[in-house]
C-alpha cells in the first residue's frame, strides 16, 4: 500500500513536508515548485491523505479517459488532476476512487458510496447515463458536447479556433489547412469511438465555408502525438507536391504542432515565411521551439478547481438545475505566423 512516506520519496522532500503542505499548514513556507512536486506525486500514486471521518465527510469518485502514464507526459490533463486535488483538499473532500477508463470498466458500486463522480475527457452519452443511475451529482471536464442537462465546465475551443482563423484572414491567409486528430470517446469498457467531429476541425470547416474558401479545405487526421504531427504534415506535403503550399495550417494542439514544425524544416520549409502555423493548449514547449508558437491558453488547472465546486455545490445545497461553465482561455502570440505580401 502506497503511503505518505512514497510520496515524500518522489517528491525529494520530507515526510514532514508533504504532510504540512497536504494539511495547507500556513506556517509553511515552501516554493511553488516544491508544491508542485509533491502534488505530481500524490497525483502519481493516487495518494489520499488519512484524515479523520469528520473532516472528509464528503468523498468524490474520479473517472478519467486518461491513462496514468498519459496522464504524467501530458501537461493538459496532468493540471486539470491538479486543480481537483488541490480544490478537494481545500474543500475537505476525499478522492475516495480513480476509474481509468482505458485500464479498468466502471465500478458502480464505488459510483454508489461516493457523494460525487467527476468525469475527465469524452465519453459516450451512454457511460454518463450508466453513472446517472447510481450518483446523481456528477460534473464533466474538459467536454463541451455534453447535454445540456448534465454539468459541465470547459473552454470554447471552437470560438479559439475562429479567433485564430480571422486573425490570419486579417494578414491575407487564404489557403489555409486542419491538422488535427479524431475524437475519441470512450465507452464503459474502455473501447475507443472515434468520429472526425472535433470541435476545432468543425469550427475550421465552418468559417472556411462562412469565408467562400471551400475550395482551400484540407484536413489531415492522424492523431494528436507529435509523431502523428510529423505523419499528418508529410503527408500534407505529397498531396500538395506541385501545387500551391498552404500559407498558414491550424492544428489541434500543441504536440502536433511541434511534428509539423519538425516535417516542415526537414524539407526546408521556413516557418513563417513559408508557412504559417498557429495551435491550442500552451504546453512549455511552445514557448522555445523557433520560432516561438502562436497558441491558445487554456487555464486547465481552474477547470479542475471550478468541477469540484460545482459537485460540492450540489452535494452540499441539493442543486438540481443543471449548469454549463466555460472558462476563459487567451491568445498568444508569438512568432509563427506572418502577415502576406
């Protein structure tokens, strides 16, 4: 069984010092970085502080799309896990159970002791109706589709992607390409139903034809690793062999962003002179690849913050009526795009 003392470990600090931190001691004083740390940690070995009854009178069930080892390399949900631990902790509420969706199937009778289910990721309609039937406080992150009359909190990514389309449009981009991934849902069983409906690629398809540009549309679909970046945009580059090269591509995220980088350049083709390109997330790399990438901020942390709220809110004032938050994300602007001559 996984104790305190682990965390500590991976962490590289003290016991003492992971249990002050988890106990929001306010005579710590200690960095952010060190916080971070051992709230990877705890996120790492899904690590619930002992607490008496009366303190954690409340206790959430996690299920995620997302496998742990995903979970670690990927800066978007590895913060979402931060913002729930940290809000939980705050809020006196326990993480009682993780259900990994690609790794294990549901478990409904640990749905069923726990006051409140949140739901990392897309699933089928079918697994949050499942989940509805023996826990009525349940919130969605990260999931705009979902009805109407389940809570949800995320952020517009389809307003993003417009705001990035009129913003090269503005510049004199034309022919402009998707690249991008499949959705992905996930059912009960953990098995994958993939569907070409993302909302980036449908907000693109949308504001291309808004624009008279139907006859620009390119979508490139391989996945959403940087090696599906690198795959999606070579083959890009064969289709477009003795055509005109697109002069600016939006992609789905930020890892493909960073493939797209690496198969333009091994053929020499200049970003942004050539070809400029723009993305979502705002993952660290973005910053440092040359030149530096145009993206969206998505605050993810806070979506995780403001889902524990929202299930504490109705285990604790019986709400019923359903809510959609969306929170704000930021455009950045760096240097991979460029105004046409």
């Amino acid at each position: 069984m996984v104790g305190i003392r682990d965390v500590a470990k991976r962490a590289g600090v003290s016991i003492a010092t992971v249990s002050r931190v988890l106990n929001d001691d306010p005579t710590l004083s200690v960095t952010d970085e060190t916080k971070r740390k051992i709230t990877e940690s705890v996120n790492f070995y899904n690590y619930v502080k002992k607490s008496p009854v009366s303190k954690l009178s409340k206790s959430l069930a996690l299920i995620t799309t997302v496998s742990e080892i995903d979970e670690l390399e990927d800066p978007y949900f590895r913060t979402i896990r931060r913002g729930i631990q940290t809000e939980a902790e705050k809020s006196k509420i326990g993480l009682k159970k993780v259900i990994r969706l690609s790794e294990t199937p549901l478990d409904k009778e640990e749905l069923e002791k726990c006051q409140g289910v949140l739901i990392i990721g897309q699933v089928l309609p079918t697994v949050i109706e499942e989940v509805l039937k023996v826990n009525a406080n349940v919130v969605v992150i990260d999931d705009p589709s979902v009805d109407e009359s389940i809570d949800a909190v995320y952020t517009d990514l389809s307003k993003a992607t417009q705001n990035h389309l009129e913003r090269l449009y503005e510049k004199g981009h034309r022919n402009i390409a998707f690249i991008g991934g499949k959705r992905n849902q996930l059912d009960g069983e953990g098995i994958q139903h993939a569907t070409e409906d993302d909302v980036r690629q449908q907000a693109y398809e949308e504001w291309m034809k808004q624009k008279g540009l139907e006859r620009y549309i390119q979508i490139y679909l391989e996945g959403w690793t940087t090696l599906e970046g690198m795959q999606a945009t070579d083959t890009l580059l064969e289709a477009t062999k003795g055509k005109a090269l697109p002069t600016a591509l939006v992609v789905g995220n930020d890892p493909i962003a960073v493939g797209a980088y690496r198969a333009l350049q091994k053929r020499g083709i200049n970003i942004p002179d050539d070809i400029s390109i723009v993305s979502f997330d705002n993952i660290e790399v973005a910053e440092f690849l040359t030149p530096a990438l145009n993206t969206v901020h998505v605050n993810t942390e806070e979506l995780g913050k403001i889902a524990v709220r929202m299930v504490n809110d109705r285990i604790i004032n019986h709400r019923t009526v359903s809510i959609h938050v969306t929170v704000a994300n930021t455009m950045i602007i760096r240097e991979s795009e460029k105004k046409m001559n």
